[in-house]
C-alpha cells in the first residue's frame, strides 16, 4: 500500500486566496484525521471523520475552513479566504477504528505559506 | 493549563546512552500515543497504549493509567533517533504534548 497519500505537498498562495489541500487514506481504514503544526502551537486535530462522517471539527479554527470527505477514498480541507496566520504544515492521517483508539498513519503533510 | 506535559523539552544524548521521555496528562483517555518526527517533517506513529507495555526493537513504552503517566524509553540510542518525540491522548477529545527534541551525538 502506498500509505496515506497528500497533495500539494507545497502550497505558495496569496491572502484572500482559496486553497484546498487533498487526502488519500489508506484504503480500508475507516478513520481521517486533518491535523495542523505550527511552531507555536504544535500539533492540533482539526477534524476527523469515521466512515466518511465528520465527527469531531471542534478543532476547525473558524468558517473560512471546511473539510469534506466525499466517499472513503478521499477528503479535502479547504481554507477561504486563505490568510496569513493559516501558514502552518497541515497533516493528514488515517486508522482503521475511529475515537484514535487505533495506531495512525501519517500522511507526509502539506506545507501551505500564505504571503 | 496544559492537558499533557512532557519532559524533558530537549534532550542531547550520547550515543548508546538509556534515553527516557515522559508524560504526564490531566484528563480521561482511551490511548495514548507516541509519535516521531524526523527533522524532515514526517511523523511515525510508534506506539498506540491503553495500558501496561510496548516493545518495539530498541523502544519501549509504557503507561500507568492510575497515575496517568507514560514513558518512552530507547534502549542504545543512536544518532538516526534524533527526533522529536510527542504525546497524544485520545478519548472525548484529542490533546498533544508539545513535544521533546532529542538529539543523540555519535
């Protein structure tokens, strides 16, 4: 299995701009998380799915982000408008059961610089 | 307040040296996880406990649901394990340590 799959794996945009960011789970795996890092804040969850449902996006920082995931295969985290403070390397990662009771396979993540 | 605490924030071993990195959390868990990233970025998940131990080759975890503590223990540190090493928890909510950097010299 190629593992969890991201892309872009770099995104240079401008403020104001919309960005969505792609995910490819492994296949199989019930759960996807979308996680956040930045320096001053380390890693975040921002929302996760179980059997294409979100369950928890209390971690979404606010509307301008909006994560879908379509059928088990893929999910996308959109940011729109894109503003400077969302530069950070976004995660995403997928496990068999949901609740993070299951070990987690990290994507290699997108690092998205918002000019 | 921090949910979990880890210490120490850094680290520099020598190589072969017995590391230890701890865990301490504050709130109701159904895992606990480790993870490593590499100075590359990337993040390996090295070990998921709900109790007791792990062995895994050179590491070993290990956590202690009543006193909500965890420790990840390397066992002959070598230079490829500088990394930066972080908690997770997982149950109502997910929270994150803020991670110990170590770096093992030849």
């Amino acid at each position: 299995d190629a593992g969890v799959i991201q892309s872009p794996r770099h995104e240079v945009t401008e403020m104001g701009q919309e960005v969505t960011l792609r995910c490819k789970p492994i296949s199989g795996h019930n759960s996807l998380f979308w996680y956040r890092q930045t320096m001053m804040r380390g890693l975040e969850l921002l929302i996760y799915f179980n059997n294409n449902v979100p369950i928890d996006d209390s971690g979404m920082p606010e509307d301008r982000f909006s994560a879908k995931m379509p059928n088990a295969s893929f999910s996308t985290l959109k940011i729109q408008p894109s503003e400077p403070r969302d530069s950070a390397v976004y995660f995403c990662a997928s496990s068999l059961g949901g609740q993070g009771g299951d070990t987690q396979y990290f994507g290699p993540g997108t690092r998205l610089t918002v000019l | 307040k921090n949910e979990v605490e880890q210490s120490p924030q850094n680290l520099t071993a020598q190589e072969g040296e017995f590391i230890t990195i701890n865990c301490s959390y504050s709130v109701g868990i159904s895992a606990l996880h480790w993870l490593q990233q590499h100075p590359g970025g990337g993040i390996v998940s090295l070990f998921m406990l709900s109790s007791g131990k792990k062995k895994h080759g050179r590491l070993i975890a290990t956590i202690n649901i009543q006193e909500k503590h965890s420790s990840l223990h390397i066992t002959a540190s070598h230079p490829r394990d500088s990394a930066v090493y972080i908690c997770a928890v997982t149950g109502n909510q997910f929270y994150f340590g803020t991670g110990t950097s170590l770096t093992v010299i030849p």
